[in-house]
C-alpha cells in the first residue's frame, strides 16, 4: 500500500472510492435513493475540479495492483475565516480496507501537510451518525458545534471538530 499525491488521472478512482464509500459510510443514515442517485460520472467531474484546485491538496492510497482504495483531502474552506488555520475535507476508504491503519496514514498526511502550510488550528464536519468522527476524536479532535443540515430530505446533525494543537496529533501518528 502506497500514499501519494493524487493527479488528474485519480480523479475516476478517486470518484469510485467516493461514492462506494458513502454507500457503505452513510447507509442507515443517509436516505437509500439518495445514495443510489450519486453517480461516478459527476463526482469524477468534481474530483477533477477538485485536484485542478491549487489551494487544494489530495492524496489517494493504493493498493499493491495499483488500485485506489481510499482518499483525503484538505485546504481552507471558503467560510473559514480563522487565521493560520485549515479544513480536513474528508477521508474515506473503500469498506473492505477500513480498520487497517490507512486512514491513519492519510491523517498522517494531511497533517504534515497542515504543517508545512503553517496552520496552527484545523477543523473538520463529520455527521453525528458518522462513526468516523470517533478516529477524529482519539486524535485529539474536541468538538466545538453542531448545526442541522438537510441531506436527501432528512435532518442530520452536522459536527465541526477542531484540533489546536497540531504536534500533539503528529506525535500520536508516529
């Protein structure tokens, strides 16, 4: 398994690992049609758009057949406001590679790249039902709001986590 920064080139792969994952992430939670309405097609389109951002930074781990099996990305958000500070966009992972050490590398590397860009305060949204936002919290991640979103006609509470302290995390992911 490799990490590394993705090209234009990921962008289908990164697409597949996008919606598969949402699929599996978000079923239960996310209302079913919806999730079967999200297409590879438009988010290969938005990885493009995405990848082509120069603000914007994208890694993909692969797996030894040279297949994408998961993501992260990070930069600042246009609504962030708060100096020296940047967003964890997201991280998913294929089901099948959950629970093996690769989110934690893909955290490892967005937060080197913080880092590098000086940012001294990071913030990440996660669903309250996401159990993803358990790995944000054993990293040191404190949640600081929770507002109401509406995805696929249903409410959900959507939390904003922030970690102040950037060594502290990077030390926990040596």
């Amino acid at each position: 398994m490799d990490i590394r920064h993705a090209t234009l080139t990921d962008a289908k792969g990164i697409a597949k690992v996008h919606v598969d994952s949402w699929k599996s992430t978000y079923r239960d939670i996310i209302p079913n049609d919806f999730l079967e309405k999200l297409s590879y097609d438009q988010r290969t389109d938005l990885w493009n758009q995405n990848i082509s951002k120069e603000e914007n930074y994208v890694f993909v781990a692969v797996n030894s057949d040279g297949e994408i099996i998961g993501f992260a990305d990070c930069g600042k958000r246009e609504s962030n406001n708060v100096d020296n500070s940047g967003d964890l966009t997201s991280i998913y992972l294929l089901e099948e590679y959950q629970e093996k050490g690769i989110g934690k590398q893909l955290l490892k590397q967005l937060f080197l790249k913080f880092e590098e860009l000086s940012f001294n305060r990071v913030f990440v949204e996660v669903l309250e039902d996401n159990k993803t936002r358990y790995f944000y919290e054993y990293y040191g991640a404190k949640l600081i709001k929770t507002d109401e979103i509406l995805i696929g006609g249903v409410h959900l509470n959507l939390l904003t986590y922030e970690w102040k302290n950037l060594n502290e995390v990077l030390a926990k992911l040596a």
